[in-house]
C-alpha cells in the first residue's frame, strides 16, 4: 500500500514538473512575415517603413513627420488611394472636403486625407497630429511644435461633422496624437466595423512597454467617450521603443499607421521585428 502512495505521488510530482517546465519555457513566434496579407504587400510596407525612418533620431516637429507620411503615401497608388477630393454630401452631392487648421506653416495643414485600401475597399482617415491638451486657455500658451498642431477635441469635432456628411459608416480613423505631459507619441486608431451599430473600438497604441500604463489617460477617455459614447476603449503597449530611447516615439506612430493602412491587423503589431526595418 506504501508503494502504491508513493508511486502515486512520483507521478504527480512528474507531471506538475513538466507542466510548469512547459508553461515558463519559450514559446515560438512565428515570422511576421508569415502573418501579413501578402509577399507583396510587406514589401511595400517596409520600403515605406524605411523611407519614414530616415530621419531616424531627429527631432522633428509634428507636421514634418506627417508630410513625410503623406509624401510616402502618394507614391503607392497602386495599393492606396485617395479619396479626400472625391467625396460628395450625402443629400446634396456637393464636393465635402476635411477643414484646414493654421499651425503657424507657409500653408493651412488639413485635418485629415482619406483613404481605400484597393484590396480590402476598406476607408481610412489619416490626421494630422494632434495633442492630448484639453484646456483651451492652456492649449494657447503651448507652441504647436512641442504639443502636436491642434488639440484632440478639434479634430474628432471635425471627425464627426464629415463622418456625418458623407454617411460613412465603415471606417477606421488614425490619429497620431502627443501627449504633452510625456512628451511622447502614440496612435489613436478608431474603429467602426457595422453598417447599422454605433458601437467602435478604439485603441490607444503604445510603442513604450507595460511600464508606460503608469501613466493616466483618463482625460483622453474622457473626450472620446463624449464624441463616441458607444465605444471600447483599450490600451496596447507594444514596447518596440527602448526604455531610454526617448527621440523615436513619432516615428513609430507614423510607422503603425502605414502598418494598418496596408490592411494588416492591430493584434500583431507587437510580433513585428523593427530591427530588420530601421
């Protein structure tokens, strides 16, 4: 009876052994490569990639980055197009165009431009940066070149007046946005994926890792909640951006924003390896 209990328990003690050894040891990633649409669209993503990481290291001020970002997007118009001068109002047919803001350049930058990915028909709503500062007489001591161009109540109040104007009622918006206590960058993406549902997802992308949730952003929940009242909103840290590395956050957001734009999904942002990129 003796060695039955104690053969009985070098079992167990054996198979608890094997599943902790499983559960800690490394699991395999797959190739990133792997997971995207398809040779060809990765391809293309990553020679836009590298154009946007050129300037790797500077400093540059937000609207430089996103002329980049437009710049690289005009040379692709075989997987992009854009359709900010060819949408019309839903009830008179007039031509609607995205509001301009004066940011202190030669020129008015607009809001956002709009796009269609050909492969998948899907719309998406570029914007120009924009900060997190939701104080209007604060917002107006900040020099845009320190805070983003405009604040992020402008631009989902433009959002929604042209969103409405044109009955769009599938669509995904990226919006790269500062976030001015932090000084640092992330991605807005909204969602909305149901012809009849007001429902969107929302994701606040984090190239900084876990350690970044420290970080409260409930005035930033606060203002989409009023503007989307029928949403879900999450965080993702991603943690593609050194702990130390404090000059490349505007860069990654530019580079997630091609990412999806090239129609790959949010939830393998985190698989993709940048170094092979930049």
């Amino acid at each position: 009876m003796k060695k039955n209990i104690s053969l009985i328990i070098i079992c167990l003690t054996y198979l608890i052994s094997f599943q902790l050894l499983h559960a800690i040891s490394p699991k395999k990633v797959d190739n990133p490569s792997k997971i995207r649409p398809s040779p060809i669209e990765n391809e293309k993503w990553e020679a836009a990639v590298k154009k946007i990481f050129e300037d790797k290291g500077a400093c540059l001020r937000p609207s430089t980055l996103y002329f980049k970002l437009k710049k690289v997007l005009e040379t692709d118009k075989s997987q992009l197009i854009n359709l900010t001068n060819m949408l019309s109002h839903k009830d008179t047919g007039n031509p609607v165009l995205p509001p301009k803001h004066s940011i202190g350049l030669e020129e008015d930058i607009e809001s956002f431009q709009v796009f269609m990915n050909q492969a998948t028909g899907h719309k998406y709503l570029v914007f120009a940066p924009v900060n997190d500062i939701t104080s209007t007489d604060h917002a107006s001591k900040i020099k845009s070149t320190l805070a983003g161009n405009y604040p992020i109540n402008t631009a989902l109040k433009d959002f929604q007046k042209f969103v409405n104007e044109i009955d769009l009622r599938k669509y995904t918006a990226l919006i790269p946005m500062t976030l001015f206590r932090r000084k640092h960058w992330i991605l807005l993406q909204i969602t909305k994926s149901s012809v009849s549902s007001k429902h969107v997802k929302i994701t606040l992308i984090d190239s900084k890792g876990r350690q970044a949730s420290a970080f409260s952003t409930t005035h930033i929940q606060t203002v989409l909640e009023k503007y989307f009242p029928e949403s879900d909103i999450r965080h993702l840290y991603l943690g593609h951006q050194g702990l130390f590395n404090d000059k490349d956050c505007g860069f990654y957001a530019i580079a997630y924003t091609l990412y999806l734009l090239y129609g790959f999904p949010t939830k393998d942002l985190k698989m993709v390896d940048f170094s092979e990129l930049i």
